[in-house]
C-alpha cells in the first residue's frame, strides 16, 4: 500500500465483518482512512507509520547529544526505518544546510539501528545507535536543531494484523452505532469506553506492541 492509503480494504472490512449492506464502497473506504489517521494519533505515531514509504526518502530530526536517536520528530510523533541508504544518515554539524559534514550508513561498524534483532523478525528500526568505537569518527548526535537527515525506506514492509483488525473493528463499531440511531459519530480513540469490548482488546493491545506516546513529566 502507498505510504498514505489505509491499514484496511473495502473487501478486507467486508470480510472480516460479513456486512453486506448497500453502503457505498467509498464510503467506508474513507471511514477507514480516517479511522487509520486517528489511530496514529493516538498512538503517537507519524502518518503511514504502518505502510511503506517510497525507497530514497529523507526525513529529518534533531539531534539530542546522545549515543541514541529515537526517530521521533520535534511534534513527538514517532517513525521507524525499513532500510537506510548507503552513507544517508547525514549530519549537519554547523547547521549550515549541506547535511555533509558526516556521511554514514550501516556499513560503519559503530553505526546500527535499533532494536537490533529487528530485522530478524521483520520488523522496522525505531532509533538508530553510535556505538563507541575506536574507529567511530562519530559517537553522540550533536544536539541541535535539525541536524539529522535520514534517507531510506520508512514503516512496515506489510501492515500488522492487529493493527488492520482494530482499523476495521473500530469503523464497524462507527457503522453500527450509527445504524442503531446514534447522533453525529462515535469517538474513535480518544473513549475507550464507547468501544466494543473486542476492539478495547485490540486497541489496548496496539498502545502496548507499538504505542509511543511520551512520558509524562511532573
């Protein structure tokens, strides 16, 4: 799926929920975007987190003077890397907009993403690490404004179920509500207590896998 469509199909929706009824295709299709872009939010995550991007895509975030970059940009909202390009994980240490002054990849032995075990279990990056090494001709991301380009392939190379089950659950619930009489629309994420208690499941399930909220700070 293109980085922006959603985490369920129409005949993935009617599928999984056996509804026939005569509601317009592209009616629930938008339903289902929509319910796609509100999960995000909810969890804290960028948009098309769950799709894959197109190959050679920069994103950029600032550098916070440590050995560890979470992929998180300066709104909190996270991403996760498929595949770096070879010498794409460019730093900007003078800020002067060239993005050359360090040129590194996964091929550096003091450079690596992590978890580190993702790939093994198909899974995309969520921070990437400077190990300090010996040969390492960088160690901390300098902690400034911008100075971090990463460009690559980004998000998951396929959706995870859980999160196309809890898309098409939750828009059937929208469906339903909205069949028994319900004023207006029901609230997609932000009350749980107005979900079914299959997709509370699921969504509770989706904050824990993959949710990437901030801590709060009192």
């Amino acid at each position: 799926m293109a980085l922006l469509s959603s985490y369920a199909t129409i005949a993935q929706y009617r599928a999984a929920t056996g509804d026939k009824s005569a509601v317009a295709n592209a009616t629930i299709t938008a339903e289902l975007l929509d319910m796609s872009r509100q999960l995000e939010r909810a969890l804290w995550l960028a948009p098309g987190y769950f799709n894959a991007s197109a190959a050679n895509q920069a994103r950029v975030f600032d550098g916070n003077g440590k050995d560890i970059l979470p992929l998180r940009d300066s709104a909190g909202f996270a991403y996760c890397l498929t595949t770096l390009d070879a010498d794409k994980l460019a730093i900007d240490s003078d800020l002067d907009g060239s993005y050359d002054d360090y040129t590194l990849d996964f091929n550096d032995a003091w450079v690596r993403g992590l978890p580190e075990n993702a790939v093994a279990h198909s899974e995309p990056f969520t921070a990437i690490q400077l190990r300090p090494l010996t040969t390492a001709t960088l160690t901390i991301f300098p902690k400034l404004p911008g100075c971090v380009q990463i460009t690559g392939t980004w998000g998951w190379t396929a959706v995870p179920q859980i999160i196309q089950d809890l898309v098409i659950h939750r828009t059937h619930d929208l469906r339903q509500g909205l069949s028994a009489g319900a004023v207006g629309s029901l609230s997609a994420f932000d009350a749980p207590d107005q979900m079914q208690p299959r997709t509370l499941w699921l969504f509770r399930e989706a904050e824990r896998l993959y949710g990437r909220a901030l801590p709060v700070i009192r």
